[in-house]
C-alpha cells in the first residue's frame, strides 16, 4: 500500500515538475490578450473580426510553444510517460475544459451580438464565474495551484474593468486595462519561471566518446 502511494507522490511530483517550464502561463497570458486588445479593434473592424483576427496569432503562439517543448524542455526533462489514473485525469480535465471554452465563446458570441440588451453587470457575473470555475477544474485536474490564482486575479478582471468605467470612465468598459494588467503579470510569471526553469535544468548532453 505504502508502494503505491509513493508511486503515485513520485508520479504527482514528475507530472508538476513538467508543468514547472512556465509555458502553459505563457499560452494564458497570450490568450487574455485577446480580451485587452480586441475591444480596442472593434470599433474598426467590428466585434466579430476583433476576435477572429487573432486567430493565426494563437496558431503562431501554439506552434512556438510546441517547438519550445520540443528543442528546449524535451533536451533537459525527456520523455515522460504517466499512469492509468493520471492519463483519465487529463482526459476529464480536457472534456471539462473544453465544455468551458465552448461556453466561454458562446457568451462572448451573445454579448457581442445582444450587448445592448444585456446588461453590464450581467455579462460581468457571468464573465467572473466562467474564469474562475474553468481555472480552478484544470488547477484541480493538473495537481496545479497556481492555476486557482490565475482564476480569481482573471475572475476579478471584468469587475476591475466595470470600476474603471463607471470610476474613471476608462474605455471600452476597462477591459484593456485590467485584462492587460493581468495578461501582462501572468506572463511576467511565466518568463521568471522559464528562465528558472533554464538554469535549474541544463541540457542533457549524450557521452560521445569512443573509450579510452
């Protein structure tokens, strides 16, 4: 019994441990810059090409993700391959994410289309909930903690956001700021723990010698 659990700690911290290279942070913080940057383009290119123009943008982001993995992190941490148990928990964790991705784009395709009719508070509440839910489900699946924080600082964003607006009557309902605000201190995070993540784990250079 005792082997198992040490199994599944070793296995616990090896799955952490791949997740430590800060690149996940880096995919979310360029995703939230989708929601400071767009509003700025919607007044010139409308509120549907505002989001769909960064399309190719999160392609690019993803492709240099996957290559950094491949050339950088894969060198210094090799190939890890995980358990029954750990397997089912990241096929949950993809299903519950992707139910809240496909939420996530209906509610913006309904403020979007109906912003006059909904209200801001509305939109705000529902906005908050979705974040904070979708983040804490992966921090919960992916043994990621950090992952409960990005929820709530993102989930407090569109309040921030609305305060700015009816404050300080910033644009666009404040999203810019706030979510640049967060956008910009996840990725802050991101390239520290990257950078950490370089010098902690240097790369695995092959014995080419012949003998002596």
């Amino acid at each position: 019994m005792s082997e198992k659990l040490n199994i599944k700690k070793a296995e616990r911290q090896v799955f952490q441990a791949a997740l430590s290279d800060g690149l996940w942070d880096i995919v979310i913080a360029g995703l939230l810059l989708q929601f400071a940057i767009a509003p700025l383009l919607s007044s010139s290119l409308g509120d549907f090409w505002s989001s769909a123009v960064f399309i190719p943008f999160i392609v690019l982001l993803m492709i240099t993700i996957w290559l950094l993995r491949k050339y950088i992190v894969k060198p210094r941490m090799g190939v890890v391959k995980f358990g029954k148990s750990r397997v089912r928990r990241l096929k949950k964790f993809t299903i519950v994410m992707l139910a809240i991705n496909v939420l996530t784009l209906i509610i913006g395709l309904v403020g979007s289309f109906y912003f006059d009719i909904l209200s801001g508070r509305i939109m705000t509440i529902t906005l908050s909930v979705t974040f904070i839910a979708g983040f804490s489900f992966a921090a919960y699946f992916l043994d990621y903690p950090r992952l409960y924080i990005y929820g709530l600082l993102i989930g407090i964003a569109p309040y921030a956001g609305e305060w700015l607006y009816t404050s300080y009557g910033a644009p666009h309902h404040g999203f810019p700021i706030a979510f640049g605000f967060v956008s910009g201190a996840i990725l802050l995070v991101a390239l520290i723990t990257f950078i950490r993540f370089l010098h902690s784990n240097p790369v695995m250079l092959k014995d080419t010698s012949q003998g002596s």
